[in-house]
C-alpha cells in the first residue's frame, strides 16, 4: 500500500469540463505520434522501386523517425514548458505537415529521410511531449482514465490510416498519397487549437488581473524568476537520476521496450513459417491493433477505480509479466486458432500497459516534473527501441527459428515486470519509513511559516494523491498566481 | 526472265523484219538491177545466215535465262501429314511425363523452355467393369489427334496410353488430352513457363516524372534468354526498342528481373505494358496497366483538408475569445457588485460620523 503522498499542485485541475476535448485533441495528436511510423511502411514498396532502393534502405525511414520522435523528447520539454502545450503542438502539426509535402517532391532516399524521418519525426516528437503534459494539467482525480483514452488514439490511428493510406496509394500513387497525408497531419493543428491552457481558479477578490493565468515561467514575480527560468532552460535534469523510484521505472521501462516491439515485426513472418497463407498472417496483427484499441480506455477506467489507483505501479508490473507470459507461451501454438489467442492477449497486454505507462510516470514525478521526466526518459527509451528489433533478427538469423525470439521478448519483459514489482515494494517501504519523519518536519515548517502551511493544507484537503513527494521542491517550483502568496486575506 | 527473253525474241523479230524489208525494198529499184541483184542475192543470203545463227542464240540465251533464273522456284507438292521426322527428331532432346489417374480426370502442367520430343503417357487403374480391351485416343486442343485411336489392354490391372509428340514451336503447345473411352481424361496443358507474380493493381504516375515498371520471373522457374517490353495499341502489341527512342525509355534486363524506365511521361503514355519472357519455344507475356495523372488531382484533396483545418482552427480560436469575453464580463459585473458592496458600507459610517459631527 502506498503511503500518502504530499501536496504537489498549487491548483485544483478541472479533472473534466473542458478536459474532455482536450483529451480530444490529445488522442488525435498521440494517434498520429504512434501511428505514422508504422503505417508509412505500406508505401515502401512503391517508393522502393521508383528510387531504386533495396528493402533495408526504406525501413531506416521508419527508425529513423522513431528514433528522432523519441530523442526529440528534452528539446520537446524546454518547448514546453516556456511556452505551454497549445503552441507547441500546432507547431508540430506544422512542421509534420510541411515535411510531408516536401517528401512528396523527394527525389532521393536522402531526401525522404531528412524529411520524413527527421523533420517529421521531431513534430511528432513535440505533439507527443506537449500532448501527455497538457493531460497531467488537466487531470489528476481521473487521469488515468484521460491517459488511456488519449492513449488509444494509436491503435485507433493504425486502423484507419493503414486502409486509408491503400487507397490513397491505389488512388494517387505514393507522390499524392504523401502530399495528403501531409495535409491529414495538419488536423494535428486542431488538436493542439484544442488545447487551451488551463485557467487556474483565483479569489474573486484578489484578481484585478482579468488576463487567463497560464503555467508560464514568465509570468511568474521576479523573486521566484530566477528559478523559473533556470529550470525552463535545463535540457536534462540530472537530479533526476538520485530519484529511486523514477530510476526503478526506467530500467523497467528500458527492459519492457527491448522485447515489446520484436514480436510485431516478426509476427507475420512467424505464422508464415507455421504454414499460415499472407492475408490470415497480417490479419494476426489487425486482431492485436483491434483489441488494443478497446483495451487501452479500459484500464484506464480500471486503474481509475478506488483500490487500483493507489496501487498502480503494481498494476503496471502486472501488466508486464502478463505481457511477456504471452510471448513465453507463443511458441507452443501449433494452429491458427491457437495464433489467434495469442494475438488477442498481446493485444490486451500490450495495451494495459501502454495505457499505463505514462500514468504511472505522471504518479511518480507529479505535474511539475513530468514533462522533464517524459523528456529524460524517451530519449532513453530510444536505445533499445532502435536495438529491440534487430536483435530479434538476429536470433533468428543464427537459430534459424522464430521461436527463440519470442523467448528472448518474453524473458526480458517478465524480468522487467518482476524488477519493478519488487522493486516498487521496497522503494514503497523505505518510504512509509521516511514518512513520520518527514511529518515531523512538516510539523515544524508549520509553527515558522503560517502562510505557507495554510495555504499547504488547503491543497492537501481539496485533492486526493498518490504518491510521496519532497516537500522542498513545492516553493521552488510553484509559479503560481503571484497574487496568492502577496495579499492573503 | 520471261520479259529478257521477250525482249531478245521482239529483237530477233525486228532484225529478221528488217531484213526482209531490205530484201523486199531491194526487188523494186531495176536501175542497177544487174549489180544490185548479184548484191542483193548476197545481202540476203547474209541476212539469213544472221538470223539461223540469232535464232540459235536465242535459244541457248533462252536455255540459259531459264536455268538461272528458275533454280530459285518452289514447287509445293501436298502430300500425306506429316512428313516424317526420323531426321530431325534425331536432333530434339526427349522427355517424359506420366500421370497416374485417380479419379474421372486430372490436368498436369507441364513448362517447356525448349523444343522437345515429349512423350505423354498416362494410366489408368479403370473403373468397375474391367474389360479386357478398350478403346484410347489423344486430343489436342479439344479435336482428336489423327491415327489416334487405339485398343488398350489390360495389363497388370492398368490401362496404359503413350504417345510422342514433337513440340517445336508454339502451334505444338496447347492442352493435350488422353482419353480412355470417353471415361478417363487426362490433360497436359504444355505451356512455356508463366510469371507467377503479376502486379494486378496499376502504377500510378505523373506527367513529367519518370517511372519504373518492372517484372520478375521466380527463382524456381527457369530463366528466360531475353526479355522483351510491348505496349498496347488498341488490339495489338508494339515492341519497345530503346535505340529508336533513347530519350523516353530505358530497358534493364538482369536474368530474371527486367525493367522499363519510362522517362518524362505524358498522358499519352498511359495504358497496358506487357513484358515478354523469351524461351525458344514460346514468349510468356506479363501485363503491368500504367496511369498517369496530372499532379493537379491529388491537390484538390489536399486543399480542401487544409482548408478545412484553417477553418476548424480558427473556429476554436474565435469560440474561446468568445467565451472569455463572457466569463469577463460577468467576473466585471460581480466585482463591480462587490466592490459597490464595500462602498456602500462604507458610506454609512461615514455618514454617521459626518451627522455625528454635525450634531456636535
């Protein structure tokens, strides 16, 4: 059980309202983060043979983009957090839209890379940052049911743009097909137009100000500019690393996306050499993109409920062995029906734990840290998204079977899951220990500062929390309304 | 040569007309008829002598026009189908093929790359009624092949049908059948080796870019000599030759893979490419269909999305003004409330107080 965890905000989130459309307009921007790279593939052939590049050549296009999507993450938080989340996602709306027409004029393979694959990928790189910050601004009661639902905005992407981008290639061929997919990334726009900044409620009587507060560090008062500004301008956090659990989270993480990615590529493949004929093969993965699809707002709702919440980080370890007992057991089905089991619950646990995976950070870090955490730990993720897959490859390349890949993927994921599970126990533990001293202090900050503690305990009352947190970090990081703390009544 | 030979005969008509003329004209001048006469008889004499040598000369020219220029003629004689093949049967590599029948019928492709001497044999186990004898025959293309049709017997519980066909060219590939008594059948479809992986959707291209058709023969098939590029035209077929057009196409042929490159296309085109796979005894054709369109009709889409997303956007935005206008507004009104609240109360004290002072 975890212990009860600090204030952390200086306002209520609306946990509604308005939060609904913006996880709207999340849900389109992340659909179109997670789903470009995977469905560009359907045009690799065409482009393949008009440029003249070998098949290796055209899948560099998609690591690339995936990779500059995910380092792009601590560019993606200074953006963020200077200018606030709407700005930043029509920017990326923009920047993905634009590279996608001038990748309709490519030429060369050069070409397509630098503008689909970095171009693009870093707007993608902004919209997904900008859109998993706004969520955390929005939602605190319910956010693990918003991060689901934005979250599910992937699989649902895959499923339409994968026959939508067939028609258009069958249509326009793979010149026009881009030139309006490039148009159709511009809804990304709309979404980030969405995304108002959250108005953070005031005393009636202290607001003469009729402007809308926003999270800018320069409105901020000038005592606490220097910091605001400090922290604005830090591309990697490095006090970061001295946090226990967000150490225990990426080597999870890290573990989990080495294995999560092989069994996609190699599915179809995998059912071929089972005898399966090519259509029912890609219709495996169909099935996992469908059940994710319903899955990921599921648990969101789920880990929403009372007695999940709490004890979330355990339901995310969960979540990670279910997934890698998948990948285990896949090597003894021996028929289709058998296949398509299997593809039915690794679409289920694949998407409990994508709809997981940023909530638990957000739980961890809270909303002043997370878009510098999601920053640190994308660019991080990076290294073996990009290793996963061919290490697979490689697997079956020397033992010339399938099988010993989804034994690597599923090793790896249930150590990863186990890791976490124990590890979170006893990081829980070590501060349910910390936690009566830390009362103590509490108690004597109090008797010094009557503002502060005031205005402390109306926090702590008006919002339920998750997660231990230092209390020194709060003064520092508070760029609040000025007023409230210059003229308390 | 018949016109040489006329044209000597009309010659040696002329010479021997003229010169009975001459004799004739000389007859009728008396004058020198003494000296003339003796001239004359000579003349004539001469003249003759002139023309029984021309005329042997004609002949032996005639002889001679006709041995060289007739070698050259054919004389088709028709005679029985078909002329023997002993000698060059000799020549043909053979093969065989033989089917076991299960069953009332069953087709067999059979890929042939060269001219071969084939022998199709096919057997059959029979159905209930085993009789001794029974009548087989070979089809080719639905007519029955001549000379045929023979009595089979029943050996070792099996009917068994053989036959050689000579495949030299593609009037001998087809669907080849052997029928036991209009019971059985057994079809050989003798066919040069066909792609298996044809594109049926179509490329799609626009006009001034270039564009790459390709076409690929497996690796289990056996590998064409050359392959050849056809565009439709209409009904017919026109061959590709890059020398006549070096600017516009390019072919790149590799073994089993071959290309066209069709640079700065137009609408014109558009249409259906066949690539041919060239074996000696056939061409196998693949069909690609081309499109090309103006770049014009992806732009339409294009900027009605665009359109569509400026519109949204600033929907959003205006909405929003628009509603904050509101909240400011009424947060205005309630602090003016507020603030006529406060002064009122003020107000009264201060009044009490002036009254109170005015008292004193």
């Amino acid at each position: 059980m975890s212990p009860a965890p600090a204030a952390e905000l200086d306002y209520k989130p609306p946990d509604g309202g308005w939060g609904w459309v913006v996880v709207f307009g999340a849900h389109i921007s992340i659909g179109f983060a997670y789903s470009t790279p995977k469905v560009l593939s359907i045009y690799f052939k065409e482009i393949q043979e008009d440029l003249g590049a070998g098949s290796s050549d055209m899948a560099w296009i998609s690591s690339i983009m995936l990779a500059v999507m995910y380092a792009g993450g601590p560019v993606s938080t200074v953006l963020v957090n200077r200018f606030g989340s709407r700005p930043i996602v029509i920017l990326g709306g923009l920047m993905c839209g634009f590279s996608m027409v001038a990748a309709s004029f490519g030429s060369s393979l050069l070409q397509l890379y630098f503008c689909i694959g970095v171009i693009a990928g870093f707007g993608l790189s902004l919209n997904l940052n900008a859109s998993l910050t706004i969520i955390s601004k929005y939602f605190l009661a319910r956010r693990p049911l918003a991060n689901g639902l934005s979250m599910a905005g992937s699989p649902v992407f895959v499923c339409i743009l994968a026959p939508a981008n067939e028609y258009l290639l069958q249509k326009f061929g793979w010149r026009g097909s881009l030139l309006i997919l490039g148009g159709l990334m511009l809804n990304c726009c709309v979404a980030g137009a969405l995304m108002r900044p959250v108005i953070l409620p005031r005393k009636p009587s202290t607001c003469a100000l009729q402007k809308n507060m926003e999270e800018q560090p320069n409105t901020c008062n000038t005592k606490l500019k220097g910091s605001c500004m400090n922290n604005a301008k830090k591309f990697l956090d490095w006090s970061f690393f001295k946090d226990r659990g967000f150490i225990i989270y990426l080597i999870g993480n890290v573990l989990f996306i080495f294995g999560a990615y092989a069994p996609f590529v190699f599915l179809s493949a995998y059912a071929i050499t089972q005898g399966i004929d090519e259509y029912s093969a890609a219709y495996l993965l169909s099935i996992t993109g469908f059940v994710d699809m319903f899955v990921r707002p599921g648990t969101g709702l789920i880990a929403n409920n009372k007695w999940v919440r709490p004890r979330i980080q355990y339901f995310f370890s969960f979540a990670m062995i279910f997934n890698g007992t998948c990948h285990l057991l896949c090597p003894l089905s021996k028929s289709y029906a058998f296949l398509v089991t299997y593809a039915v619950f690794f679409g289920m646990s694949f998407g409990m734990v994508f709809a997981l995976i940023f909530e638990c950070l957000m739980d961890l870090m809270g909303n002043q840290r997370f878009p510098s955490a999601v920053g640190l730990v994308t660019i991080i993720e990076c290294f073996p998204m990009l290793l996963g897959p061919p290490a697979g490859g490689l697997l079956v390349d020397i033992f010339g079977e399938y099988k010993y890949l989804f034994l690597m993927s599923g090793s790896v994921i249930v150590i990863g899951g186990l890791f976490l599970f124990f590890m979170n126990i006893c990081n829980y533990y070590m501060l349910e220990r910390k936690k009566p001293a830390e009362d103590r202090e509490q108690n004597q900050n109090n008797t010094e500062n009557p503002d502060q503690s005031t205005s402390d305990e109306e926090m702590k009352a008006a919002m339920e929390q998750t997660e231990p947190r230092a209390k020194e970090k709060n003064g520092a990081q508070r760029d609040s309304c000025p007023d409230n703390a210059e003229t308390p009544n | 040569m018949e016109s040489a030979t006329h044209r000597l005969q009309g010659d040696i008509m002329a010479a021997s007309a003229a010169a009975e003329e001459g004799g004739v004209g000389g007859g009728f001048s008396d004058d020198a008829a003494g000296r003339g006469s003796r001239e004359q008889v000579r003349n004539r004499e001469n003249r003759r002598e002139i023309i029984m040598s021309s005329f042997w000369e004609q002949l032996f020219f005639q002889i001679l026009l006709l041995l060289v220029f007739c070698r050259h003629i054919n004389t088709k004689t028709i005679g029985p189908t078909p002329p023997p093949l002993v000698s060059i049967s000799s020549i043909l590599p053979t093969d065989i093929r033989s089917v076991v029948l299960k069953g009332e019928s069953q087709t067999e492709n059979v890929e042939l790359v060269n001219p071969v001497n084939l022998t199709l044999e096919c057997t059959w186990t029979g159905n209930q009624n085993k009789l001794p004898n029974i009548t087989g025959f070979w089809r080719k293309d639905g007519d029955e092949v001549e000379n045929s049709r023979l009595t089979v017997q029943l050996e070792n519980d099996q009917y068994n049908l053989k036959r050689v066909f000579s495949i030299v060219s593609v009037k001998n590939l087809g669907n080849y059948s052997c029928m036991f008594e209009s019971e059985a059948k057994i079809n050989f479809v003798l066919a040069a080796p066909h792609m298996g992986e044809v594109r049926d959707k179509p490329i799609v291209s626009y006009v001034g870019d270039s564009v790459v058709i390709a076409c690929k023969m497996e690796e289990t098939k056996p590998k064409p000599s050359t392959w050849n590029w056809y565009k439709a035209n209409g009904t017919d077929k026109e061959q590709i030759f890059t020398a006549a057009e070096p600017l516009r196409y390019e072919i790149k042929n590799d073994e089993r893979k071959t290309k066209l490159v069709v640079y700065n296309l137009t609408e014109a085109d558009g249409g259906l490419y066949y690539c041919g796979a060239v074996y000696s005894i056939n061409t196998t054709m693949g069909l690609v269909e081309l499109k090309v369109i103006n770049f014009k009709e992806p732009l339409k889409p294009f900027i009605a999305i665009v359109i569509e997303v400026i519109v949204l956007v600033a929907a959003i935005l205006f909405y929003e003004r628009y509603q904050s206008k509101k909240n400011y507004t009424a947060g205005k009104e309630m602090n003016d409330q507020t603030n006529t609240l406060t002064q009122g109360e003020n107000n009264k004290p201060e009044e009490g107080s002036s009254m109170r002072q005015r008292k004193v």
